[in-house]
C-alpha cells in the first residue's frame, strides 16, 4: 500500500486543483454578506469600484483575470438579490400592515410543522405561514409573503401544506426573510387540505414516532431527531450534554442523514438489480423524499445539498468532484436563498464538509500506515469537521469542545445503523405496526448508547474549554487550527507521533486543567454558576463546606466543587423543591462524603421531593427537613430563620406555593454573616422583617434569582455590602429585574451576578472583606 501515491484523492487535488468554483462559490458569500452587513453608501462604492475594475480588466483576457472578473460578477449578482428581496418583502403590503399594527385577516398556507415553546407567559405555539391573501385596514392583497404566526393550542394540529384563514394582529419582525408577525387571535379555519406528498411525509412521521413510542422518553426523541430532525420534547439537559460533546449535528438534519438514507436506498436499488443511469434517478427521488419528510425549510436545503456533494464526492475522482459541487453548492444556495451567509448554521455546514472533502483524506492516508484503513478513516473524517468547524464554533458558543471528536468516533458505528433502522421502523410501520416496532427498537438500542455517550462525555473534566469569542482570541484560535490542520499528515503518519498525539488528547480530556487564581485565598461563600439554578457553597473547613441548594445540572455543581477542593459535605440544604434548586444535587453527592441532606417542611412540588429521594437513597445520605433553631457545622454557625414550624407538610401539587416556603438561613463563618434567601417572594420577606427586626447581613444572596417581586424596603436595610445573584445567561424570566439591582446598588451595594462573571466568591482577609470572579 503506497497511501500518498499519485492515486489517492490528496495527491489528486496537490497535482491538479480546481478552484474556480470553490472561488466562485466563496465570492458568492462574500457578496451576500456585504449586502447584509455594510451600509448602502460603502455597497454603493464598493460597486463602482468594481465596475471600474471590470472595464480595465477587459482588455487582459490571461485565465487568473477571468476568474477574479467572474467571482466580482458573482458576488454582485448575489449582492443584488439580496437587496432585490429586503426591498420586496420591506416594500411588500403586508410588511406596511405590520409597521401599523394592523389587525387582517389571511389565507395562507402552512410551510412549517407547528412547535411549542415556553414563553415567559406561558407556552406559545409557532408556525410559518406562506400569505396569498391578506385583507386589512378596508383593503385586500393578494401576494406570496411570509409571516410567523403567534398562537395559542388550537394551532397544534394544523398540517403543513394546509391553506388556512387566520386573523390577528400584525407586527414588524426582526427577520429579514419575514413580512411581519401575527399574533392570532383564535384557531385556524381550514380551506384546503395538504397535497398528497405532504400527507404522506406526515403519515411516514407520526408512523417513525409510533414505532419508538414503548422506549424511554429521550430514545423516543432522538430516533426521530437522527432522521428527519424532529427533536420535540427534547430534554433541556440532554441537549445541553449533546453541545458539549460535538454532537448536536445528530439533533438537526445534517448531510449525514441524506447521506446515509439516500446511500441506503442505493445499496437496495443496486442490491435489488438496478444499474446505470436508473441509479442516478433512485438517488434523486431519495434527495426529494428526504426533503419531504424533514421539511423544506431553509436548513433541510442547506442539508440536502450538503448532503449531495457528500455522495458525489464518494465518486471517481472523489475530491475534485467534492470541492467542485461544494462550490456550485454555496453559489447555488445563494442564490435561491441569500438569507444564508449570515446563518451560522450554514457556515458550519460548508466549513465541515470542506474539512472532510480536503483535511480527512491526507489524515487518512497517513494514519493508515499504521493503522487499518477503516479505522484511519473512522478517525480522519469527524476530526477534520471538528477542526474547520472549531473557530466558528468558539465565536458562537465561547467554548471549544476537547471530547467532541472522540465523542464523534465512538458514537460513529450506530449513527448509521439507528438512522437506517429508524427510516425502515417508519415505513414498515404503515403497513405493520409490529414490523415498525421491531425495527424502531433497534434504532433506540443505537440511541441509548449514543445517550449514555453525550451524557458521559459532558461530565468528564475537560469536556469543554471556555474561550473568548473577541477577535484576537479568536485569531488565535484559527491560526492553531491552521497549523496543526498543516502538521497533522506528518504528526500522524508515524507511530509514535500518532498514539503521542492520541494520548495528548485523552489526557486532555480527562484531567481538568487548574484555573489560576482559583479558588482565591481566604474564600468563605462562593455562589457557582450552574445556570438558572441556585447553588451556594460556604466553607466549613479546609476541605469540606456546607451546600446550600445544588442547581439544576450535577455535572455543574460538581465541578464547581472540585476546582474550590470540597472532599467533605457535612450539610447539603435544599431550601425548597424546585427543580432549578434539586436536580443538581447527585453533582454534588457524586464522589463525596455527604453526611446529610435537610430541606424544607412543604414537600411540593412532588417530583422534586421524589427526585431528591431518589439521588439521597442512591448515595445511602439520610434526608429529613430541618430542624429550626441554630447548628454548628464545622467553622460555621447555621441560624434557621424559616420556617419557623417544623411540622412537613404536604403542598398543591404544583409547586406554586414553595418559593415562600423555602429555608431562610443566616451563616456566619470567619466573622462574616450570610444571608441566605431560597426564593422567597414579598409575603415571606415581610414576615422575615416582622420576625427578624433589625436583621443585618454583610452577603446577601438575593431571592428568587432578582425576580422583579422583591421588598427593596427590607433587602436595602439589611446593609449588605456584598449582592450574590444566582441567574442563567438569557433566561426567559427576564432575571434579574434592574429595579432590585439599582435599589441595592444606591444602598452602597456591590452587586455581582453569575451570568456576566462566572463563580463568585467572597473572601476575608483579616477585616476586610472582598470579592473575586473566576469568568
């Protein structure tokens, strides 16, 4: 075997590039991104100049001037249409009803699946509409514009490709590609029924997740999610876990899904008798029948096309055909849609297929020196997406993910096999529920472990590194990824070089790397940042604290305490049930010594109650509620504030009632006192003020995460000079609400918040008292 001979794809591509569409296509991007980005004057001047350009240029006809004379061409065309579309939806009827707010009536047909979302008043349904018709302010239009449509239940069940009436209100909408927002008013009037193909993709559907539908709740989301990108009902967690890991590709349609179920439906055709040119029209019906069964949405094109040049580039001469249908593929895009060069969802799409079309071949061939060839390749083509991808990623997320291309090769084997065995459990289903059962398991078998993957993967040390997402960081980060994309042929066609490199990446993974200056000396209460969660930790010893809630996710609180050195918990305090309060607490039982769990007398709502139940018997760590009165644990003293009354009790059953009720305490530790508040509301604060008058604090934690109900009467005479506020980055409550913030900011108040900085501590040394970050 000579892996770089002249026959390989790489050698290929070093000996006779193409560019010119690749070219073309980039020029393309460039173009639609000027015309997104960049005021109308620079367009304006940038088009002149290009024109000046044009006519110089024309006089010299050498290849290179061709080609930059056609890529200035392209981009202008783009740029064009960019403009042409911003003007006709700006200019459109209906975009004019909506900068007055008007109230219409519409017909329109259904381009997207309806999908429930939490709002911060509750759920919300939305769904995309296609207008043809709209009458308002004592006029009608008849146009092609889309909206988004705002509604309430009675809009679950409208079928895409139905044409519908609706009424509401209208509103401008922060996306370009839309005329306006509506907010209906009432449940869709039905006018015509789906044509034939969009019901039978719904029937295909419902029938995938009715094979799935006797497995555990996340292989019941996911086994859809490989196939078409239906990922509703998703656990919050889970995808959490999914984007730390690299995964999340698996949670939307990709060009892996049309690759592996067009590829399928080849091997049938070819296995069934087909050859030649027929095979060409197997493979366009199965690209079209995809299409239908995910849905013709922006990112189910970019994926199908995506997915295209994948299969082109599995051809003769593979990488040059790749490189040339990834270039006609962006142009393409483009084109039709010129609202892409801004999606990030795109770029990451051409920038992973451009690193496998380009980087995994050369990986490939050099590891398979040593290695066997599938393996090599198992290995070259999700580290060659990771890597061209990693930059963007960064500027996305403000993390790089060292788990993600190991993640990527172990869940490899079964993504096939679960998305295969997941479209086979759809079809067989319309005919034989039990033949689709049968499949649909074994598609969730493949799940479970691609699960059990992300949800390992996410809790190991160094799952994921936080990064800056300014340019110079960024800058730093691609120059990286530039260089080792250039050194890693020649790392990895040795031996030694190659496990060096493997072990190097394993090592990173598994131990966590120390954060300098942290945690900081003479640390006393530290609040960590688990999200939209409350999780205290105040130091009882050198090497054990008392925790005080434990957030919403375990894997966060346990780092948390590991990088601030707790071994030993004598006293876990669950102020009150609620999820963002409880769920984390196996985190924080995980590899410890907990001696005890105690929590509040209202035991509601009830599957916070079992969940706490559940991790305490899990660990053998005894749970009661706490006893009033004061206890002594260590280097801190405990006074219970509330509640007062001991007795349990049980609540409504939905948790409506536990915020008041939550455990108040006040530590004290090294001379320090700390007020800590659960998530108690106006009611419980007045009783605290009549119970406790002249209570004073030097750290307060505020409640319930700086909701805007608070008694800034009473949290301005505690006298605290230190304001901790627990809260989630772009939560959907809206927390913290300003007034809280600026009231304690006016009493002299140094406020920190985990959302903008991280952990926060609060240290002593000798009478004073500080803070200090780790963000």
């Amino acid at each position: 075997m000579r892996p770089a001979d002249e026959g390989t794809p790489w050698a290929q591509l070093r000996a006779r590039p193409d560019l010119r569409l690749p070219l073309l296509g980039l020029a393309a991007w460039v173009g639609a991104l000027a015309a997104h980005l960049l005021p109308r004057g620079a367009l304006a001047g940038l088009a002149a100049g290009a024109l000046l350009w044009l006519v110089r240029a024309r006089r010299r006809g050498s290849p290179r001037v061709l080609t930059v004379a056609a890529m200035v061409l392209v981009a202008g065309a783009v740029a064009c249409s960019v403009l042409v579309r911003a003007e006709q939806v700006a200019t459109s009827p209906l975009a004019e009803l909506a900068r007055d707010r008007a109230v219409v009536s519409t017909e329109a047909v259904v381009t997207s699946d309806p999908r429930p979302v939490a709002g911060r008043f509750g759920e919300v349904v939305l769904v995309r509409l296609s207008v043809r018709e709209v009458t308002g302010r004592g006029a009608t239009h008849r146009l092609r514009a889309a909206v988004l449509v705002l509604a309430d239940e009675d809009w679950l069940d409208v079928q895409l490709g139905a044409r519908v009436r609706a009424t509401g209100r209208l509103a401008p909408a922060d996306d370009a590609d839309l005329a306006g927002v509506l907010s209906a008013s009432g449940a869709p009037r039905p006018v015509a029924a789906p044509d034939l193909w969009w019901r039978g993709a719904a029937a295909v559907r419902a029938s995938l997740r009715e094979s799935v539908a006797h497995r555990p709740e996340d292989q019941r989301v996911l086994v859809p999610a490989l196939v078409n990108g239906d990922d509703a009902g998703l656990d919050p967690g889970l995808a959490e876990d999914f984007r730390a890991t690299g995964l999340t590709h698996l949670l939307a349609v990709s060009g892996t899904n049309l690759t592996l179920v067009v590829g399928f439906l080849l091997v049938l055709a070819r296995w069934a008798g087909v050859r030649g040119r027929w095979l060409y029209l197997v493979g366009a019906c199965g690209i079209v029948g995809f299409v239908l069964l995910a849905r013709t949405e922006p990112s189910v094109l970019r994926a199908a096309v995506m997915g295209t040049v994948a299969l082109v580039a599995m051809g003769s001469n593979g990488l040059q055909r790749g490189l040339r249908g990834l270039g006609a593929a962006v142009l393409g895009l483009l084109l039709v849609q010129p609202s892409l060069a801004v999606a990030p969802g795109f770029a990451l799409s051409v920038l992973a297929t451009a690193g496998i079309l380009v980087l995994a071949p050369g990986w490939r061939d050099a590891m398979a020196r040593w290695l066997p060839r599938w393996l090599a390749e198992a290995v070259a083509v999700p580290a060659a997406a990771q890597l061209a991808c990693t930059p963007l990623v960064a500027g996305i997320s403000g993390q790089v993910s060292v788990v993600a291309v190991v993640a990527n090769l172990v869940v490899a084997p079964v993504v096939g096999p679960a998305t295969v065995l997941g479209l086979v459990g759809g079809l067989l289903g319309l005919v034989a529920e039990p033949a689709g059962r049968v499949a649909g398991t074994g598609a969730a078998w493949c799940v479970a472990w691609i699960v059990a993957v992300a949800r390992r993967g996410a809790g190991l040390p160094t799952a994921a590194v936080e990064w800056g997402t300014g340019a110079l960081s960024l800058a730093v980060l691609t120059l990286g990824c530039v260089l080792l994309a250039v050194l890693a042929p020649r790392l990895l066609a040795r031996r030694t070089t190659g496990i060096g490199c493997c072990l190097v990446m394993v090592l990173a993974v598994l131990v966590r790397p120390p954060t300098p200056g942290w945690p900081p000396a003479g640390w006393v209460v530290v609040a960590c940042a688990v999200g939209q969660g409350d999780a205290l930790v105040v130091r009882s010893g050198p090497d054990a604290a008392v925790v005080v809630d434990a957030g919403p996710d375990p894997d966060l609180v346990d780092a948390c305490l590991d990088e601030l050195g707790v071994d030993r918990v004598p006293l876990v305090v669950l102020t009150h049930f609620h999820a963002d309060h409880v769920d984390g607490l196996p985190g924080v039982l995980a590899g410890r010594a907990v001696d005890a769990v105690a929590t509040g007398a209202l035991l509601d709502p009830p599957a916070g109650v079992a969940a706490v139940e559940s991790a305490a018997a899990a660990a053998s760590v005894p749970v009661a509620p706490l006893a009033p009165g004061v206890h002594e644990v260590g280097e801190v003293t405990l006074q219970v504030l509330r509640p007062t009354d001991p007795g349990v009790r049980g609540g409504p059953g939905d948790g409506s009632t536990a915020n008041d009720a939550s455990v108040v305490l006040l530590a004290s530790v090294r001379g320090v006192r700390v007020l800590l508040t659960g998530d108690v509301e106006p009611p419980a604060q007045a009783a605290l003020a009549r119970d406790w008058p002249g209570l004073r604090a030097d750290v307060l934690k505020l409640p319930h995460h700086g909701s805007r109900h608070q008694d800034l009467d009473w949290l301005t005479s505690l006298g605290a000079r230190v304001v901790l506020v627990p809260v989630g980055e772009d939560n959907d409550y809206g927390h913290p609400a300003p007034a809280p913030l600026a009231a304690l900011e006016r009493a002299g108040a140094r406020v920190l918040r985990t959302d903008t900085d991280d952990d926060l501590a609060v240290t002593v040394d000798g009478d004073e008292l500080g803070t200090d970050a780790r963000g």
